[in-house]
C-alpha cells in the first residue's frame, strides 16, 4: 500500500493543495525529508502566486498528479544546514525558485542551464531523485539542495522579492541572452500582467526605452507614470500599431493566450527578435515572410539557471527592482486565483505564509 | 500613350519574358537605359534559373507586373563603363545578383546591409526611381549602378558559379549571421535543391557535421557520396527521427512550401537555431512549447548585401565551391521550368544565354 504523503518523509510539513482539476486549494499535510548533509532547510515566510500554479493546479497541461502543492516564489530564513553546506547559515534569508534538482552532469548544467537539463526537476509536481513527489511553497518549510537556493541580498524586501524567482529570471534571462540589455535599445513589452511588469522594471533599468503593448486601455497610465514606461501601444488600435512598425530592437512577448504575431514581428526593426516566454497550449501561426525580409527571429526562454538566477537578484537588489504586489493570506488563495484568472491583480499576489498558514 | 518595351529606352535589348500567369515564356524585345556615369554594361553570359523566378512567372506571389524577364543570377563580361565607374574595366568577368538598386542612405543601406532597405530595387519585376521596369537576365545585356555588381573571381566558372548569386548568398549569409561556422558543430539542411545542396557545401567548407533532412529518400546516396554530408535523415522514418532528437545545433530550412516546423524543432539541441530561407506562401504553424523549454529560435533571412555578396564568391574561390548545374539552351527554358516544379534537377538549371539566345 502507497505510504500516504504525511508519512513518507521523518520532518512534519503542512501546506495548501489543490486535489483534482478544479484547481481548488484546501489544507493538506504532508512532509518533507530530514535535512541531508547538502540540504538547507528553511521557514517559509512568503510565496508568490504564478500563473503556472493555476495552471498546474487545474491540469491544462495535462501533467499534473495530484495533490499538488504549488508555489515557486518561495522565500524565508534558515533553520539548518547539512554539515556539507558551505554557500549558507541559519538565519540567512534565502529563495527557491522552479528548480530543485537536475543532473549536474549534461552540457547545460556544465554550463550553468540547469533549467534547460532533460532531467532537471521542478520545485512542484515533479519526482525527486529519490523518486518521491515534490511539494512547493505554497507550505510552512521548505528543504532544498544548497546548489538550487538562492540568497536574498539584505536590502531585497522579501515579500516584493518573492516573484523575482520566478517572474523576474524569466523575462531577466532573456533580455541578457537576446542582447536586448543596451542602453538606448527600445523594447517592447506584450502584456502587463506578473513577467510584464517585471519585463518593464528590469529594462529600464538597462537604459532601455520601453513600450507596452496591451489590450486594455485602463492599464496605460500605471504602466506610464508607476512603471516608467516610455510609451504604450493598444494592440487592437491598427494606427498605433501602423506608426510604430519598424521601431523595436526587441520584444518580450509575456501573452498565454493565442495571439496574432504578425503585428509584433512588424513593430520589429530588421534583426529585431521577438522574445515568447508566455506559453498558449496551441501553436501560434508564423508567417515567415516577414521573417526573411526583415531578418528577424522569434525565439523563446524558460527561466534561467542557478547562477543567473542570483545574478538577477543582486541585480534587482542594486536597482532597488521588486515586484509590484498584493500581499494575502493562506486562506484568500482560491479568491486570489479567480482574480487571477481575470487578470485583476496589480501584478503578483504573494502568500504572507508565516503570518496566516495554520496548521489545523 | 505608354512606349512600347522595345521603345522605353535607346539601348536595344532581347529576351525571354512570361506574360500572364501561365508563366509560359516566350521571346521579347524590350530595351535598356543609356550607360550612366555610374554604371556598367554587361553582355550576359549565362543566367540560373531559380525557382523565385518560377513563382514571380506565374504571379504565386500576387504582385507580377507582366510581362516579366526573370533571371537573377548573372554572369556575363563588361562591355561598358560610365566616366566614374572605378571598380570595373571593359572585359573583366562580373556578376549580377538580385539587387540592382537601393536608397544608400538608411541604416541598412549604410551598413552595407542593401537587401534590407525598404527602398531595394529588384533585377527583375521591379522599378527604378523613375518609373522603368527592371528585366531581368533571361536577356542578352543589362546596364547595372556599380555598386550592386560583383567582381568573378577567375578560378570560378561562369555555370557552376552563377547560382551563387541568390542560391550561393541566401545561404551563406544566415550561416554567418547565425553563427552556425564553428567547427565540429551539427548543421542540418532541410530540403536538398539549388538552395540546400550548396548550403550542404558551404557546412562542410566551415568544418560542420552535415546531416541532409529529406522527404525524398532517393537523395540519399547522392547527399552522401557527391555532396559530402555526414548524413541523411528522411522525415517520414519515425525512428531515425526519434534518434535524431536534440542532436543539431542548427538548421537551415529551405522548404518552400508548406511544412510543420514541430519536427524541425525536435532535432535541435537547446538553444538551437532554426533559420527558414524558403519562402512558403501561406504562414507556418510555430508551436511554442518546444521554443520555451529548450531557449531555440527560429529565424528568417533574405539573400544578402553587396559587400557580403563578394565576400561569399571569394569564399567559393577558395574552398572551390560551385553549384551543380544542368546548363541548358533558351529555348529549353518552358521544359526545364516544368522539370524543376517537379524538383527534377541536380540542382540548378542555368541557361547558356550567350549561345542559344538569338533572336
């Protein structure tokens, strides 16, 4: 008989999970391994809400097994080290982001892309070396592999920090990988949504001119006067459109939703490349044309490896860059969710877990 | 009245043009500017046909301005030359691409980069500045600006050397831009026609493992033996596919039709380069998963500039890289036009213009 998830492990966790395709989320025991001689053991104090979570949480990808304790935004204080731990030390504050494992031994972990290893393994929903499931952040304690966490810069407010681990090295890596990090460069920005706004923080703070390229009118002035955006673009406007063609060095397009690309190819100067880091479930259409005659690229990213991760953090800790947030409690998680859902957040819900995870 | 071809300018000119969208040809008198100051003249040797000059021909496109003298892919010798021209003397050996004019002002332009100024001028199907149609090298002389005209390196043949002109650049030119030139790194070629047999070529002159991906299993010893690929891959084998998963570093796709990039993708490696050369006339469908979690792109490109251009044939010089062609009379043209729709050509046509052309 299958060990139940609160007794596979020696140490007692508790966290919320969601336990079918409804994606709702409720109180859940379970428990995590006794710190190893590599691991660091850390108190949660807070965990951003991506949309991955809701997308696991309700099995549109269809690869979730349940129960699922989601959250990869994960921060907090450690408790203890494994006597082989050297980079950290109780008390230090520290975060977890999408990974927590990979094979150290493929060409992309030689060069520090562990989130592009075939074996590489996700903070939730995934299985462990020791072929148990992984529990994320949405929980009281976490227990990492000291190679996967990240350290918190002492002047990183943690709660708006949170979400750089997971928003903020998706649209980072990207930026650095594209060379769309020089000054005096102009980006373009799709979506203003948790990596949107992130896209714009981080880009300004490159020296990049940047605009926004959104459906919804309402988000134009918070985009220009509380984001610092340069300029904002209705994407269903042709005008607009039309007198921007030809103008961006690059574009970071953040949409989940299937969307017409070739608008955004044509807002591209030539070699202009434009960046997916949104994931639709169906293929987009690519007309390939506008490609050739402009030699133009579209590519894609998938967050970013350990060492670029804490390369972003101590970047936004020097710039002062957190995320825009809208801090929670445990229980607020199914509400914040359907908010989500409807893109009404201003940008990231972060869950205030030490102050309102109890356990029942 | 508008002036008849054959009237629109004092220079006498012949060749063969389509007329409607049969892209049935057929001899045609036209005639050319009087040579500028900055110009060349050039009695045209021989001319490749390219399968763009197919799809112009028969409007697939939808903008031939009819009727139409194709041919981007001159080779001929200078007969004369304008009072500021420096870099050409009468007699030398030449060559005509596909640009013969741009703005020289913008970005592109300044950069060396003409093939993408908004302002491009086309051999053929095209105008000048003051309203004249642009013909093309399906024809017995052109009158060229200097700038857009290549000097042929002497050890390389007017036949075998005249589909550099688009074929030779339009991939040589995304294979340097693309970084795809390090030594010991896995290049696919999709397609093996005009374009993908001299890309096969160029890789291995950069050093690359070269693996052919093919509908058409027949290419295979060919690919191999001839051309020198490593290897060949054909798409409809699902396990030689599966075993090719993730093991390119990039690929040059040729197809010009319609095809799923979904496969293509499978092959690279992460960070892989995908870079489409063929130009499909309805839109790809690009599935973005596989663009995400493994960091590939997928990129476009368009022959290349003129500085680029020369760099490309010095390059073939060198490493003796030409195309392979089946030189054909003029008068053969229709035939060889219905074989290549057919892709029954190894692997360029190129028509001996200068002896078959008469009127």
């Amino acid at each position: 008989m299958a060990i139940s998830p609160e007794n596979e492990h020696p140490v007692k966790a508790f966290g919320w999970a969601a336990r079918d395709s409804s994606g709702h989320l409720s109180p859940f025991k379970f428990s995590r391994r006794a710190t190893g001689e590599k691991d660091v053991n850390f108190k949660i104090l807070y965990c951003g809400i991506c949309h991955s979570d809701l997308h696991s949480a309700k099995n549109e990808w269809g690869i979730t097994s349940y129960p699922i304790v989601p959250g990869h935004e994960i921060v907090g204080v450690v408790t203890e080290v494994g006597s082989k731990v050297t980079k950290f030390k109780v008390g230090d504050k520290v975060g977890v982001g999408c990974l927590v494992g990979s094979c150290h031994s493929c060409a992309n972990c030689k060069d520090d892309l562990e989130n592009y290893c075939p074996k590489m393994i996700l903070t939730y929903g995934a299985k462990y070396y020791d072929g148990t499931t992984t529990y994320g952040g949405y929980s009281d304690i976490m227990v990492s592999d000291e190679y996967f966490v990240i350290k918190i810069p002492d002047n990183l407010p943690l709660d708006g920090g949170a979400p750089l681990l997971c928003a903020g090295i998706t649209v980072y890596s990207p930026l650095k990988y594209y060379g769309l990090d020089k000054t005096g460069m102009h980006l373009g920005v799709v979506g203003l949504g948790g990596l949107g706004h992130m896209a714009v923080k981080f880009a300004k703070a490159m020296g990049l001119k940047v605009t926004v390229i959104s459906t919804s009118p309402n988000k134009k002035k918070e985009a220009m006067e509380h984001l610092g955006a340069d300029g904002f673009l209705i994407s269903r406007n042709t005008e607009e459109i039309q007198s921007a063609m030809g103008t961006m060095d690059g574009i970071i397009d953040t949409v989940s939703a299937v969307h017409a690309l070739l608008p955004l190819i044509g807002l591209l100067k030539t070699n202009g490349k434009l960046v997916i880091v949104g994931a639709p479930e169906k293929p987009h259409e690519l007309p390939a044309m506008p490609l050739l005659m402009g030699r133009k690229i579209v590519g894609g990213s998938c967050i970013g490896g350990i060492k670029e991760t804490q390369e972003m953090i101590d970047f936004a800790a020097k710039h002062n860059i957190v995320a825009d947030i809208e801090v929670i409690p445990m229980d607020y998680v199914n509400t914040a969710m359907e908010r989500l859902l409807k893109a009404d957040v201003k940008y990231r819900f972060v869950i205030d877990i030490a102050n309102s995870l109890k356990p029942f | 009245m508008a002036k008849s071809p054959d009237q629109e300018h004092p220079q006498k000119a012949f060749g063969w043009a389509a007329r409607d969208k049969s892209g049935l040809f057929s001899p045609f008198h036209f005639s050319r500017r009087e040579n500028g100051d900055e110009d060349v003249t050039i009695k045209i040797l021989f001319c490749g046909v390219c399968h763009s000059d197919v799809c112009i021909a028969k409007n697939e496109w939808g903008f031939t301005n009819y009727p139409v003298v194709p041919g981007h892919e001159i080779v001929g010798t200078v007969t004369t030359v304008g009072s500021n021209v420096k870099k050409f003397k009468v007699g030398e050996r030449v060559g005509v691409g596909v640009i013969v004019g741009s703005c020289k002002k913008c970005e592109s332009c300044q950069q060396d980069l003409e093939n993408y100024c908004p302002q491009t001028i086309f051999t053929y199907n095209s105008h000048y500045t003051d309203g004249a149609k642009t013909y093309g090298g399906y024809s017995d002389m052109i009158v060229v600006d200097e700038r857009y005209v290549l000097h042929f390196p002497d050890n390389l043949p007017s036949e075998g050397g005249a589909p550099l002109l688009c074929a030779g650049i339009t991939v040589y030119s995304p294979m340097k831009y693309y970084g795809m030139t390090e030594p010991g790194k896995h290049l696919g070629v999709a397609g093996l026609g005009g374009l993908g047999h001299v890309a096969v070529k160029m890789g291995k002159a950069f050093g690359l493992k070269v693996t052919v991906i093919s509908s058409s299993p027949k290419k295979e010893a060919e690919a191999i033996e001839r051309l020198g690929a490593d290897s060949f891959l054909v798409t409809s084998d699902p396990t030689k596919m599966k075993a090719a998963l993730g093991t390119m570093d990039y690929i040059i796709d040729t197809v010009s039709a319609v095809h799923a990039l979904f496969p293509l993708l499978s092959l690279l490696k992460p960070n892989g380069k995908l870079v489409t050369v063929g130009l499909p006339d309805k839109p790809l469908e690009l599935p973005i998963f596989p663009l995400v979690l493994g960091r590939k792109l997928v990129g476009g490109s368009n022959i290349g500039g003129m500085k680029e251009t020369q760099e490309m044939l010095d390059f073939c010089a060198k490493h003796g890289i030409t195309a392979d062609v089946e030189v054909i009379r003029m008068d053969y043209l229709n035939t060889a036009i219905e074989r290549l729709a057919k892709s029954d050509v190894r692997y360029r046509f190129v028509i001996d213009v200068a002896s078959s052309l008469s009127q």
